[in-house]
C-alpha cells in the first residue's frame, strides 16, 4: 500500500496562513497539519480546524537548547496542544527542523516515547535513529523549506508519480500572504496552496491509487 500523508506545517502562524490551510484541506489534498500553539492566533485556528484535519504539534525549539531544556519547552507545548485541542496531537515535529538538532532529539525521543507519538523524520539517518528508540516515522519525507515554493503544480505532480510503498509524508506550506506573522515566505504559500488544491494533482492521486492519510495511520 502507497499512503501519502499531506502535512501542512504553521496552523497557527498567521491568520492568513490558517486559512489558506483550512482551504488546502476542504478543496484539497491536505490530510493533515502542525500546530504552533504558543502564538496569538493558535486558539481560534486549533479551534476552527475540522475534525476531518488530523494535527500534530509544530513545535517551536531552540536548536541550540539542551535536552533538558528543550524537553520542558516541548511539554509545555503538548499540554497546550491538549488543552485548545482536547486530545495529543497526532505526532510531533518543529519549525525549521529544529528538532533534528542534538539537544532538541533528545527531547523529543523521550516525550514521544513517553506519550507513544510518531516523529517527523526528514532523512534516513534520523528515520533509523527514531526508529531505534522504537519510536514510529514515515518511510520517506518528500519537501524542501529552502525551495521558494517547495510545491508548484508542475513539480508536485512529478513527486507524487515517484512515491514508493509504505508512508510518506509530504511537507508543505500552504496560505495566503501572511497579515502578521513576519515572515520571508510570504507569497510563495499562495502558490503551494493552488498546487496542492490543484484538480490534475487530485486525479493524479486517484489514478496512482495513492491513500490519504496521517500519522495516526502508523499507530492503529
């Protein structure tokens, strides 16, 4: 079985941003979203994402923490997450990959086992590492943050003919341009967001028979 899982990181961001995620999920093939929860705007976005849009936690870390230190920080924010959710998140990663960093793995290798949550792996080298803390990760990560967008139509659709068997999860960033947040990727959102709502991208999902899914799938 091919499952493809569509993350939309930064629900929580922006005003803007969220709903531009809100939009990729309703007319789109966005299955899942992270969550920050320590923003002004995490509230009502946890709150108006339906219950059809799995999240998980964004994480925001210092990848110069230590382990001690980014663990309270990532506790911190999961007991956020669960009290403007009313349940764990589906999985934990970070804004800007903090979390591969030495001190913040360490971090979330042991809140994650202690609560049984899948991790963001972004690479196989760190796929192996969490999979030897006997923590659960997709097969294959597909998304460049340095890419100015990562997805248009045209190189979406040429990811989504090359996904493999197993899970992979596909990292995007859809919105409209940011009202608040202070952010260089502005602009670029509104293209990811027309990709990954894209009429030739859904087909290309049925006819590939590729399955939409989340991090919850790798736990059931």
């Amino acid at each position: 079985m091919r499952r493809l899982i569509v993350n939309a990181d930064d629900l929580g961001y922006d005003p803007e941003i969220d709903r531009g995620i809100l939009e990729a999920h309703a007319g789109g093939i966005v299955s899942s979203a992270t969550a920050m929860v320590e923003t002004p705007f995490a509230g009502a976005a946890l709150r108006a994402a339906p219950a059809t849009l799995v999240l998980g936690l964004h994480a925001v870390l210092d990848p110069a923490g230590d382990a001690n230190a980014s663990e309270a920080t990532l506790r911190r924010q999961v007991d956020r997450f669960v009290e403007l959710r009313g349940a764990l998140p589906s999985h934990l990663d970070s804004h800007r990959h903090a979390h591969a960093a030495p001190g913040p793995f360490v971090a979330v290798v042991r809140v994650a086992s202690g609560l049984g949550l899948p991790v963001r792996s972004i690479d196989p080298a760190m796929r192996q590492a969490l999979r030897r803390a006997g923590l659960a990760t997709a097969d294959a990560f597909l998304g460049d943050a340095a890419l100015r967008p990562a997805w248009t139509e045209e190189r979406l659709l040429e990811a989504l003919a090359q996904v493999g068997e197993g899970t992979t999860e596909l990292m995007a960033h859809p919105g409209h341009a940011p009202s608040h947040a202070r952010t260089s990727f502005g602009a670029e959102r509104e293209v990811e967001w027309a990709a990954l709502r894209s009429s030739r991208v859904r087909d290309l999902l049925r006819s590939a028979g590729l399955h939409l899914g989340s991090y919850r799938d790798l736990t059931r």
